[in-house]
C-alpha cells in the first residue's frame, strides 16, 4: 500500500500557518486547564445530582449538554496546538511528531489505565450507593473520558514552542 502524495484536508488544517497562534505553550495549558475543569465540573455535578433524590433529570440534562457543548471549541484549540497528532494517521507525520506522540502515550501510560479502573470503579459504586444507574454511567464515562484525553494533555503541557523547537534546531553541535 502506498501513501497518497497529498495531504489529506485533516493534515492541511492541521499544519495550516493561520493557526500557530494555539501551538504556543500559553495557549495549550490554558486549553488543557479548561477541559480538566469542565470535565472536574461534570464530575462534581453528577456526583451532587446522584446524592440527592431527584436522580436522572432535566437540569443535569442541561447541565450535562452545555457542558459537553463547550467541551467541543477547547478540544478543538488543544487539537490545532498539538497539531492534530492523536487525531491523524502515522504515515501524516514526521519522525519528531511520531516521537512526541509515543513519548506522550507512554508516558501516561499507567495513568490511563488507573483511570479508567477508577471510572469502571466509580460506576459501580454510584450504583450500589445510591441506585441511579444512568448517573453512575454519566460518572464513569467521564473519568474514563479523562483517561483518553491524558495523553493529548500531557503532549500539549510538554510539547515546545514551535519558536523554541526551531531555534534549538539552528544552533551549531
């Protein structure tokens, strides 16, 4: 199988000039903070909903869509700062981008799978604690949720700026 000669419209947005404005480093962690607080938001507010006796109902309806809404534009940011490389195939990038990626998942490796034992975890014990099944699969597909975005997490905190990544590159051995 061969690799077609262009880029596909996802690689071309992705590398698109306009938008090396979000792959700073201030731009990036203010992204990753934003979606940890409103996925911290969520969590909090199923975990309030489930101790009270209303359960399933149509302010944690509201509450859950308008979250998962804004969770979309951050996502958005933080993919266009890291340049898209958990969203995009491996042949679409470079050695260094395919370093980064794998540096990335391996490093939150265990982390991951914590979380996602936490949130199967949480489930259960919502269930079991106050019987609301449908909070307690809110609940656990937000941690586990939280768990797949760690490694764009840890990629965007640590990746450097494009500036800085260029310089170090033109200085003499």
């Amino acid at each position: 199988m061969t690799t077609p000669s262009e880029q596909t419209y996802l690689t071309r947005t992705f590398e698109d000039h306009r938008h090396a404005w979000t792959r700073t480093h201030r731009v990036r962690t203010r992204a990753v903070l934003g979606e940890a607080a409103l996925l911290t938001v969520l969590v909090v507010a199923t975990l309030v909903w489930s101790a009270t006796d209303a359960g399933w109902a149509l302010a944690y309806v509201v509450v859950w869509t308008a979250g998962l809404l804004l969770f979309i534009p951050l996502h958005s940011l933080l993919n266009l700062g890291i340049r898209g490389l958990y969203d995009r195939r491996r042949s679409s990038l470079d050695e260094h981008q395919q370093e980064a990626r794998e540096r990335s998942h391996t490093a939150v490796g265990a982390p991951v799978t914590l979380l996602s034992m936490v949130a199967w975890a949480a489930g259960i014990g919502l269930v079991a604690w106050t019987g609301h099944v449908e909070l307690a699969l809110c609940l656990a597909f937000l941690l586990w949720f939280a768990s797949c975005l760690l490694p764009s997490w840890h990629l965007a905190w640590t990746l450097p700026d494009e500036e800085d990544a260029e310089a170090d590159e033109a200085l003499p051995a």
